[in-house]
C-alpha cells in the first residue's frame, strides 16, 4: 500500500477585513479581499487550495506558477470557482515542483478532504 500525506502549507493567505469586521468591498474588491499575493512566488510550482470560513475545503488546484494560476482563479471567467469567488476565505499554496507529484497530491486531497467545487477526479461520489 502507498501512504500519501497532505503536504503542509508553505504560505496561507486569509482575506482581509476592514474595522467593523466586514470584508472590504470597495478598494479591494478587484481581488476579493486578498492582498497577500505578493507572499506567493512567481516562479515556483505546486498545489492551491481554496477554503471557505469554516474550513471547509472549496478546491484544490495545481500550477506551474503558482502566483499568476491563484490570481487568474479570481479573474477568469471559465474559472471552476467563477460562481463561488465570494466564498473564499483562505488560500492555502503548498509547493510541490514535480507534475507528476503535483497531480497524484492534487488528486488525493480531492478525494480525501471531499472539495466541494471539483469536478474532475472525484472518487467518493
């Protein structure tokens, strides 16, 4: 049997909120309330993963380059979270350089933390 552990998050990103608690919805509204992405490099490849409020897993998706992949999910318009943007609370990026690793990672999270909003290599349903 292969034993396959979720790999720890390298960099988490959270959506900010202004003063009274709320998200901000004017100047960073472009982004959906995400300023981090800075902390996201450019030129590493790895694993995304998109979480709601509760914690609960919304979708797991992979990138050569990490940081333009995360940004396009909140502009894109054939995006998989395209209706669920305003959903998101947290991004979580692992890096992982190798595709082969990546998509046998990607799949397994799917599967084993049941993201709601993937489509492709659904297992437990």
């Amino acid at each position: 049997m292969i034993k396959i552990d979720i790999p720890t998050p390298d960099i988490v990103i959270t959506k900010k909120r202004n003063q009274s608690g709320e998200t901000s919805g004017t100047e960073l509204s472009s982004v959906y309330g995400f300023t981090d992405y800075h902390r996201i490099p450019r030129d590493k490849g790895g694993l995304i993963l998109f979480f709601d409020k509760n914690e609960d897993l919304l979708f797991v998706g992979k990138a050569r380059k990490l940081r333009q992949r995360v940004k396009k999910h909140f502009e894109d318009t054939v995006s998989p979270i395209k209706q669920h943007r305003d959903e998101v609370n947290k991004i979580a990026v692992c890096f992982v350089e190798d595709p082969t690793e990546r998509d046998i990672y990607e799949t397994y999270i799917i599967n084993k933390l049941k993201a709601k909003y993937n489509i492709d290599k659904v297992y437990f349903r």
